[in-house]
C-alpha cells in the first residue's frame, strides 16, 4: 500500500533549514522556518551569563533578566508579559552560564509586536530604585527555593564552588546571597549597557514565517540600534585537578546522599557524544546499568550520571555528575564504593554492543521527539550559534552520536572518570537543632 | 496559515474498548496511551497507592518478558514505557517513534492484557517507594501539597497522594495489586489513543488484531462522582519547620467537578485570579508590587468529582502572614468585584491564540484526546474549544466567581518555621499547630 507521503517515517527529512542574515551593526538573524502550525518562537539571545561575572556581583546576570521585564518608558511593570501573553504568547525567560535568553512563542500573526517590544526593551528600559529593590526581593526569593530550602541545592553549590578554583563556573547562576544584597541600581546599569546591544545578541525566529519578511522585521526594530561592538572577555580555563577533593555539607535531611562531578569538556569538544552516550548507558531507562545495579534493587531514591547533551552542554569544560540519594538504611560510603567499583568494571570489562546501540537509539527518539516543536528547533540552533559559532551542527547532532564506538565510550571513561578528578560533596543528615548551631543558612 | 484542529476517529470494539485515534504529519513519532478510568480514587482507605503501584507493577513483568528484558526491548526501539495513576484514570503510555509503531503496539498490548505480577519485585518497589518518599518529604513544596491534600480531604477519596502515603508501604501487598488489576482494568471503562504518523487503517487493524480478545477483568468500580461529606475546618493550620528559611503556604477550598456548566467561566476567572502568570492579580500583588515571592498560581483540580481550588506560594518566613492576608484580599476583591471586561477579553484572547501551541506535539495531542474521553466532553471539544472560550460574557465570569470563590471560607497551611512567623500569624484569628500530617 503506499502511503500519503506524510504519513510515511521513511520520507520525513530530519534537516533544520537555517536562513541566516548580518546586519551592520552586528546583529544575527537566524530564520528556521516551518509552516506545521501557524506558530513561531521568537528567540533573543545575549551572549553573556554567569561566565561573564566577578567575584561580588555573582548573579547580576540572572537579577538583570528580571529587570528585563520590569517596565520601559512606555510600558508599566510585568506589561511587556501581559500584552503578549493576551496574544496566546508563552512568555519568559531564563539564565545560564553562557548566556541569556528570552523567548515568546506566540501565534505567527503577532511575531511583529513581539519584535517591537524586544527591541523597546532592549532601548527604553526604565528601572528606579523601588523596582529594582522589588525585584532583587523576588531574585533573593527565588534562590531560597532553589538553592537554600531545596533538598540538595547548596550542596550541588558546594560541589561547583569546590571542583572549580579560577574558573566562574564555581559560583551559582543565580549569584551568592551576600553578592545580590550588595547589588545596587548603577551596577545593573552599567552591566545593561555593557551587554545589552545588537553587537551581542542573536535573534531566532523558528516557526511559521518566511525568512524575507523575518529579516525585514528584524531589520526595522533593531537595525537602526547601534552597538559598541563585541565585548571582549578574558578566556579563563579551569587548570587540571591533580588529586581528589571532597567535601561534607550537613542539614536537615531524611536522606543521605552524595553528589560527584568529573571535569570532563565544552560543547565545542567532540568528546561530548561520547560522554553523553556514556551517561545514557550508565543511568538513561531502567535497563541502563546504575539502575539495574542500583535503583531496581531499592538501595537508593535516585542515581543518575548526568551530562547537559549538546548544545545543552557549557561552553567551556562542564562537570559529568553523579548525583546519589541513598535509601533509608543505605550504607554511604558502601554505596560510593560500589559505584566507583561499577565504572571500574565499565572501564575494563568495556560495554556491549547492545548497550550502546541502545544509548543511540534513545538519543535519536529524542532529538526526533523534540523537532515537533518550533521552541526546541529554535533552541537547538541558537544554543549551536552562541556556543559553537556554527548553527549547522544542529544537523549533524544524529551523525556524531552514530559515529561513537564501544572504545570511545571506554576511552572517555578511562580519561575523564578518574579518582584524581573527582570532586565529592556528600550531604550528612543534622537534627533542626545542630543545624541551628551550624549557623543561618544562606 | 490557520490553524487545523485535528481529527478524532473512533472506533468501539465488542468488548468496549474504545479506540480513538489521530494522523499526525509533524515528526516520525507515535504516542500510544492505554486509559483506565479509574484510578487512585479507589484506593481503599488504608491502602493508599494501590491504583499507582498496580500500574508501575505492570511495567515490571509480563508472562513472556522479566523487567529488564521488556526494559531492553523497549527501550532498544528508543522508546519510553511509562505507568502511573493519577486521580480518575490510570494511563499507561508508550511512546516511540512510528516506523516502530507494530512492535510498540504488541508490547502496550501485552503488558496491560498479560502482566506477570512476579513476586519477586515486590519486596523491590516497595524499597524503591520508601526511598522515593523519603526524598520527596525533604522537598517542602511536595511536603506541603501532599499535607494540604490530606489535611483538607482527610479520608475522602482525594485526600492521598497517588503514589502512597508513609502507612501504605507497611499496609500494601501484592494481592492488593492483583486484586485492584483484576476489578478496575476491564475493557468496558479503558480506552486507547493513539496519535502518531501512522494512517488510521493501520492503527485500527493492529488494535482489532491485539485488543478485540481482551474483556479485562471487572466489574470495575462505580465512578466516584460525589462531594466528600467532612472537609477541614477553615482557618490557619501550621506545620513548624525551623529548618526553613522560606513558608510554603497553601490555602483552598473544595472546587467544582469537570462537567460543571460553569467549567469556562470559572476557567477564565481564575485564570485572572491566579492562573495567568504575570498577567494575574496574585501575581501582580505578591510579587510583582511587593517582592514577596517568586512564584504564585491558583488552580481549579477539575476531577469527575469536585477536586480542590488551591493556591500556592512560598515566601521568606518573615512575611507569612502579610502574604496570607494579601491573598485572602486579592481572592475577596474577585469574587466581589467580577473581572474587568479588558481582563476578560485579554484572558480570552489568550485561551484561543495559545491553542495552537497545545496540538504541536503528539503527546499533547493524546492528552487531550485522552481527557475529552475520560470526561465525555464529545468528540468536536477541540474543534469547539476556541468558540466556548469566545463566547463567555463578562456577566458569566462574575458570575462563577462571585458564586464558586469562599475567601471567607478557606484552609489555610503554612509549612515553615515557627518562630518566625506564628505570633504574626495569630493576628489573622486561631492557629492550629499540627505535629504530623
């Protein structure tokens, strides 16, 4: 019988057309079209994060992005979210370490307010003292829920602030409690004109729009802005770690756990396929070996090792993590051993053809899974783009996971997961008592 | 372009089972849902969990494949085998992609029809739920939404967490597994969808070949529909924590049931309330004029009996009890005052232009194909989704707030440290200090 070509798995193209455009002032478009829904995501990207800070403004990043939302000269607090999301518009935001980035998915018929209102933002911001003290309250707020009551968020803190000693991957995106306190207006300001023009940002827009009218768009908001030209960053590199560091953190908790990071590579590194397919044979699905050894058998909550998968990856060397929640009645140190023992085994013993074909085919449901929507493609190219400086790697994502070979995936075990490179923070259980003499938490 | 609603097709097999499908062009990809309505509403009282713990069990074992073999099949094709029970139905659910969809097929139908029940993992899901709830209770944001849960509906239906509480992993066996498999998962009340690149004659001739011969057990028990008789008392309810910096506040009422004329009134009003991000009043009042958190939404649990209307935030301890006075006003201000006819419209305009959205992926798609049937909504919901959003008037709006808010009625927990935020809070009226949930 033959099918309607739609409906047929063996005709679907998996490629990612990408239309790009420079304007003069430094500015890059990158057009994703795609007429499937009459959606699109509007994507803009400014090429700085927490990468970019200085020891006492840990976190002026993340504060910033909120200060993204709080009003222009024409429009009131939290107005630029209400209009747009009055257009059936997903508005938000977020911050990592390489950059930051807001987005709106929206019905394509409203793609050109969006572009205004981006492009207003980035010109007629307008912050007063009581707005940024407001919303410093609300970042101050944010990070308690994230980092200090969160089960194991100061101690995943502790294990970055411990595994890097020059590199600004040490400190949290969302700053450190005492650094946001000290924050003032004027630093936000000056940060704002540092980082907050055309020569640093890229926009995307994926989804249903053709790329002229997309670079017309653009080219009226925002080509007219000029830019100072591309900020210049020191490159820091992490030096190799010669030896195991670990760490205790001790708080309120019903269970004992441990988290262990591994200095292992960028995005730009061709080692991260590898190092991601190794994370997916170690604990993606429940016949991935950690859970089988680990999980099934009930003597932990949790145990993943876990790479951020390309482009999701950090731009410079990231930490693979292993992150273990034992059960109530797990003996810790016993556990660690045995997990340390299992990547031994890994290491000699190799993994099977099986496995690894396993790992792929997960990873490839995946990225497929994720292409049916225009904000995941919109990510994927742009995250290329900023980290890489080569958005068309998006399309070469399936061939590079197709390419790795049981002795990679050994090799990379042997090189990076290796006792002296090994950060260990364990969190030890205290009574609300001993963790009040410990000191406030913060 | 426009947008085109997808098609449903139906089709109802002898023994009841219901198939409903939709073609879908955008990726290779297929989500296969088997839908039982019924689910962890009928757990018995001391065996909270009983619907969850059934269906994860189904993923441990068939009569042909071990766990870790039916894992490595599954999970050679790339796929993903998922159980779970939430209230009012129970979904298992294996997505894949489509060139795959047969083999997919089979193994759904195999391990809903021919479970194994191996005694031998028993002993095993149990440790895995003791350490799984052991971490979740470190979580206050989880600690509190279960402890209002149970605090507010007590022994009712509703009132225990769908994965178990702490009694059920020493009151649950496995004959209460099989037991529950055996009443509730009959064909008469199960339903499959099926959303994916794969043509509908396909679809339905796999379905007819794997599924006609499977009647399932039953009968299942009757749909719990009622209001629960005894509800907690209003008033402020605190669970000391001195550990915390923050208070999670949780503070409701008993809602409305899902087939409720009011259904898109209330939607609507709510979604000004508290469901509209920064486009809300809690929204705009606790963070955005006052800084006192970074998160707040209210939420309608529209269930086939009346579910909870709850509000949740979290703020440094210090200010509890300014922010649940703050909310109660914001709640009382609603349902006094209506919503203005630009909030209306705005909110309106978003329910319709975010619509789109909602049918890019397949399992979007499946789930709200998957709910138009667990609450018989009718086939042509979605292609009349926009139009019943559209057609709401302001008067109507007002109306459902004005009749289905209780600012003056509402439970109120906070789980965070006593010692800063209880005298502030016994200005608002009686504190009840709770030692356990």
């Amino acid at each position: 019988m033959t099918l309607p070509a739609t409906l047929e798995p063996a005709a679907w193209n998996p490629t990612i057309c990408i239309v790009p455009f420079y304007f003069d002032n430094g500015l890059t478009l990158l057009v994703v079209p795609d007429q499937s829904v009459p959606v699109v995501s509007l994507q803009v990207h400014y090429q700085v994060g927490s990468r970019n800070e200085l020891p006492g403004i840990t976190g002026i990043s993340h504060l910033f992005e909120h200060l993204m939302f709080r009003g222009t000269e024409e429009l009131g607090p939290e107005e630029f979210a209400r209009i747009l999301q009055a257009k059936g518009g997903e508005i938000n935001a977020f911050t990592t370490r390489d950059h930051t980035s807001y987005f709106e998915n929206l019905p394509s018929e409203h793609l050109e307010l969006a572009l205004r209102l981006e492009a207003d933002r980035l010109v007629h911001l307008k912050l007063d003292e009581e707005n940024f003290r407001t919303e410093r309250d609300v970042v101050l707020s944010e990070r308690k829920l994230r980092s200090v009551d969160n089960p194991l968020g100061l101690v995943e803190e502790q294990l970055f602030a411990t595994a890097y000693t020059q590199h600004p991957y040490s400190w949290p995106i969302v700053g450190w409690d005492q650094d946001l306190r000290r924050l003032t207006l004027k630093d936000c300001l000056a940060y704002y004109r540092t980082y907050y023009h055309p020569g640093n940002m890229t926009i995307i827009i994926a989804g249903d729009v053709a790329p002229e009218a997309a670079r017309d768009l653009v080219g009226r908001y925002f080509g007219d802005i000029p830019s100072p030209g591309r900020p210049a960053f020191p490159k820091v590199i992490e030096p190799p770690q010669r030896g195991e560091r670990r760490a205790v953190f001790k708080k309120v908790s019903q269970v004992e756990a441990f988290l262990a990071g591994f200095h292992v590579v960028g995005l730009d590194h061709p080692d991260v396929y590898s190092l991601t397919l190794l994370s997916a044979v170690l604990s993606l699905g429940k016949a991935s070996r950690l859970y089988q050894e680990f999980v099934r058998p009930g003597r932990v909550a949790e145990l993943e090792a876990y790479l951020a998968p390309p482009p999701w990856t950090a731009q410079d060397p990231d930490l693979l993590v292993f992150r273990a929640i034992a059960a109530p009645g797990t003996d810790l140190p016993r556990l660690e051993k045995d997990l340390w023992d299992s990547l031994e085994r890994l290491k000699t013993e190799g993994v099977s053809e099986m496995e690894l074909a396993r790992a792929k085919k997960i990873l490839k449901a995946q990225t497929v899974q994720g292409l049916a929507k225009n904000f995941f493609r919109g990510l994927l190219v742009g995250l290329f783009h900023l980290k890489t400086g080569d958005a068309q790697r998006v399309n070469d994502i399936l061939n590079c996971y197709g390419a790795v070979t049981r002795e990679d995936l050994v090799r990379v075990a042997r090189e990076y997961l290796r006792e002296d490179n090994r950060t260990v923070v364990t969190l030890q259980p205290v009574s609300p008592e001993e963790s009040q003499a410990l000191g406030p938490l913060a | 372009m426009t947008l085109r609603v997808p098609e449903i097709y139906q089709v109802l097999l002898p023994t009841g089972l219901e198939l409903l499908g939709v073609e879908y062009e955008r990726v290779p990809w297929v989500s296969l849902t088997c839908m039982v309505k019924r689910g962890a509403e009928t757990d018995p009282p001391d065996k909270a969990g009983a619907a969850d713990w059934t269906a994860e069990y189904l993923t441990l074992g068939t009569v042909r494949r071990s766990q870790r073999q039916l894992a490595e099949d599954v999970e050679s094709l790339g796929a993903q085998l998922q159980a779970r029970a939430e209230y009012d139905a129970t979904y298992i659910s294996l997505d894949g992609l489509a060139e795959d969809f047969p083999v997919l097929m089979e193994i759904l139908a195999e391990v809903v029809q021919t479970p194994g029940f191996p005694p031998e993992e028993f002993p095993l899901l149990k440790d895995r739920r003791r350490a799984e709830l052991a971490q979740m209770l470190d979580d206050p944001r989880e600690l509190a939404t279960r402890s209002f849960r149970r605090l507010f509906f007590g022994g009712a239906p509703y009132g225990h967490a769908t994965r178990g509480e702490p009694e059920s992993l020493e009151t649950l066996a496995l004959a209460d597994l099989t037991a529950h498999y055996a009443r509730e998962f009959s064909a008469k009340v199960t339903s499959l969808v099926v959303v994916g690149m794969v043509p509908q004659d396909r679809v339905e001739k796999e379905v007819r070949r794997l599924w006609q011969g499977w009647p399932g057990g039953g009968p299942a028990s009757p749909a719990y529909t009622a209001a629960p008789e005894r509800l907690a008392a209003p008033g402020v309810y605190l669970f000391d924590r001195p550990e915390l910096t923050q208070s999670e506040i949780r503070m409701g009422h008993l809602g409305l049931p899902r087939h409720h004329p009011d259904y898109f009134p209330l939607r609507l009003a709510n979604y000004i309330l508290g469901e509209g991000g920064f486009s809300s009043r809690l929204m705009a009042r606790i963070r955005s004029d006052l800084g006192f958190t970074y998160g707040i939404r209210s939420r309608f649990h529209f269930r086939r009996a009346p579910g909870p209307f709850m509000i949740s935030t979290f703020t440094p301890a210090e200010n509890t009890a300014r922010v649940v006075e703050e909310i109660t006003g914001v709640v009382r201000d609603v349902q006094e005052k209506g919503v203005t006819a630009q909030e209306l419209a705005e909110a309106q305009s978003y329910f319709v232009g975010h619509f789109p959205q909602s049918l890019e992926t397949a399992r979007t798609i499946a789930h709200q194909v998957a709910n138009l049937s667990l609450y018989d909504l009718g086939l042509d919901y979605l292609a009349k989704y926009c139009e019943r959003i559209q057609e709401v008037t302001l008067e109507a709006a007002g109306l459902a707030a004005r009749t289905h808010l209780h600012p003056e009625a509402l439970s109120i927990l906070v789980v965070g440290p006593a010692a800063k935020c209880k005298s502030a809070l016994e200005n608002l009226g009686g504190v009840t200090l709770l030692t356990r949930i």
